[in-house]
C-alpha cells in the first residue's frame, strides 16, 4: 500500500504542476477552442459564473436554459465567439441559488472562492469520515482531485456531501439525510443511494434527505419561480439526453459510463439504452445485498463504485468522489491491498484519470471495466462466506 501511496500522489502532484503550466502558458485566446481549453480557469466553472452574472443583471434566466441564447449571452459576457452547445446548463435549478454568490464577482476571484469552498466541503466530508493527517494530503494529490480542479467542476462539493453523509448514516441519521438531501444538486451520482439506505433500514437519514431535497425544490422555486422548472424538464434533460446519444469529441472522451463506452464502440442506441437497464438493475441488486450483510464502509464504496456503472451519464471529475471513499477503505483496512488483484484494481482507478480517458480515442474505452474491477474486489471482501462472520464491521480511521 504505500508504493501504492507514493506512486499515486507523485502522479497527482505531477498533473497539478502540468495543470498549473497549461493555466501559466500565454495562449492565444483568439481561437475559440483554446480559450475553452486554457481560459478561464476551471472552465466548467463558467456555468456557475454565467448564473451569477444573469442575476447581477437582473436577466430573465430564459437565457441560461435556452441553448442559442446562452451562447449570446457567454459571446457577450467573455467577449470570445461561443457556438451553441459549447457551454450548456446540464443541472437542476436548486444549482442556481449558490450561483447568487457570485453575482457581480470577477471571474477569477470567483472561481478562486468556488474552490475553497468545494475544497474544504471535501477535506470536510473526508473528516468527518474520519481521515487525518496525511490521509487528507493524499485525498488533495489524488489525479482525479487534480483533473476536477482542472475543470472547476462539482467532484469536490459531491464527495464532501456524499462521503460525509454516508459515513454518518450509523452515528448521525439526522446529519446524514441532510448532507445527502444536499447531494441532490447533481441526482445522477446519487442514483442508488435509496436502495443503500434501505437495505440498511436508514429511515431516519432517509427520511431527512428526502425533506433536505423537497426544501431545496421550494425555496428555488420561492426564489426563481415555477418556470426555471419547467424549462429544465423542457429544455436541459433533452439537451443532456442528446449529448448522451451524439455528442462525439471532449464529452465523448471524458464520460467512463458503460453507456458511452458502447457508443464509441458503435453500438445502436436501442441496444445502449437495453443494456444500460440491465446494468443498472444488476447493480442496484448488488447494492441492496452488499447493505444487508457487508459492512457499512465496504457498502458506501461499493455503492459509490457501481454508481459509475449504473448511470450513464458521469465524467472523469467526478471519480474523486469514488478515489475518495477508496482512500478510507485503505485506511481503515492497510491490509485491504494484500492480494494483487486488489492492488491492481486499486491502483489502475486512481491511475484512470491519467491514462484511460486518452484510450477512448483507439476505440478502447476500458474505464467501466477498471470501475468493475475495482468494485468487484470491494464485492468480494464485503460478502462473507458461510465460514465468515456475516456481520463484520469495519470502522472508519480516527
């Protein structure tokens, strides 16, 4: 294991000084692609920003669900041509209250509060699930943790909330379903969630996530109106839905669903959508079995391993959530890597940001098969045999 840790943080550390050196380069921002490639910082952070600025304007937020029109709107706001589909708002409107925060904000000083305050949500979670000392440092050097500050995207702020939460679900019910009703900004990554906390008889965390969500709804509606969420069923969900069927290109190449994988190996749709069901149902099987009679650690990281494999719709920055829960199963149980099998499935997820994505260009998209690697050597330490003791317990470090 800590070949392990000190292969894995070099590389960590290495892909935050490339990231830093791309961000330092004077690129020429005349040429669309590389200014949505090197400026601004954290490009996914744009939407976020975009928000904020429509409010500071007082515009109708039409504009922000509207494809073609928030296209004009970027064109005007960075002063740098935006074709349509370049930037799109792909979350639920209770995302739009946080982005009132940087109403009026330039954008640097905007995205550098957007990362301290997604970071110490993350280094919070991981707290709270008990990590210490180098064990954060490591969650910090971790390539997935690089590649989602690199996008300024919601890796940070999920892990934090779904970590936290889960970690808690035992000892604090109450402050579980409430990081977790939180969670629900981004619904895809929480996907099986519903059936971990019922095969665990959760009711009370349950029961609080479920109230945490339906105020997080009201208050955006008080807050924005009805309308924003009729356009986001109307509008963003078929958008989402047609970059998950012909997207090509960076989306295609950042997605590690099973999903995506089939499609750039050129399977019909139909057929995606069929095995993705399968998937789903199968991993959802999973889950409830691991929640009934494995430990609630090895449960919360399988969970959060086949969540990847369930949705069809996760990307790259969003592997720090699981690299992070991975980090407190080693560190609860050293011993975890002592077969190779687990070492290997182990060491090619955190490796995935840094060398799996770039496969999917010679039409080999391994990343859901790393993702079920890694989740089926979680299966198989999570599930005794009949020789075993069935309710084994493993407890987060302190």
């Amino acid at each position: 294991m800590r070949k392990l840790f000190i292969i894995t943080s070099i590389a960590g550390a290495l892909l935050y000084g490339g990231i830093f050196a791309f961000w330092l380069h004077d690129w020429d921002l005349s040429d669309p692609l590389l200014f949505i490639l090197a400026f601004p910082t954290g490009k996914d952070f744009i939407n976020l920003y975009a928000v904020g600025q429509a409010y500071a304007q007082a515009l109708n937020l039409d504009i922000i669900f509207n494809s073609k029109s928030y296209s004009v709107f970027l064109t005007e706001l960075f002063k740098t041509e935006m074709p349509p589909y370049h930037y799109v708002w792909s979350y639920p409107p209770t995302m739009l209250m946080p982005a009132r925060l940087f109403a009026g904000l330039p954008y640097l000083p905007a995205f550098g509060l957007w990362t301290i305050a997604t970071l110490g949500i993350y280094l919070g979670g991981l707290c709270l699930a008990g990590l210490r000392g180098w064990w954060l440092l490591a969650g910090l050097l971790l390539p997935a943790a690089a590649v989602n500050l690199f996008f300024g995207q919601y890796g940070f702020l999920l892990a934090g909330l779904l970590i936290g939460g889960l970690s808690q679900a035992d000892q604090r019910p109450l402050l579980a379903g409430l990081l977790l009703g939180l969670a629900t900004i981004k619904p895809q990554l929480g996907l099986l969630l519903p059936v971990l906390l019922l095969a665990q008889r959760q009711w009370s965390a349950m029961a609080v996530a479920a109230v945490t969500a339906l105020t997080l709804i009201a208050i955006s509606i008080a807050l924005d109106g009805i309308a924003v969420w009729r356009q986001y069923f109307e509008l963003t969900l078929p958008v989402q839905q047609m970059f998950l069927e012909t997207a090509i290109g960076f989306f295609m190449l950042l997605t590690v669903t099973p999903f995506m994988a089939g499609k750039i190996l050129g399977l019909p749709v139909p057929l995606l959508y069929a095995l993705q069901l399968a998937i789903t149902l199968l991993c959802a099987f999973g889950v409830y079995r691991v929640g009934r009679r494995g430990p609630p650690l090895l449960a919360m990281v399988f969970t959060l391993a086949v969540t990847f494999l369930a949705t069809p719709y996760a990307m790259a920055y969003d592997l720090v959530l699981l690299t992070g829960a991975g980090l407190l199963l080693l560190a609860a149980q050293p011993t975890w890597l002592a077969t190779w099998p687990r070492s290997v499935a182990c060491g090619l997820l955190w490796m995935l940001p840094l060398w799996g994505l770039s496969l999917n260009l010679y039409l080999m998209p391994v990343a859901p098969l790393v993702i079920a690697l890694f989740a089926w050597q979680v299966w198989s330490s999570a599930i005794p045999t009949p020789s075993e003791n069935r309710n084994p317990r493993l407890d987060p470090p302190v």
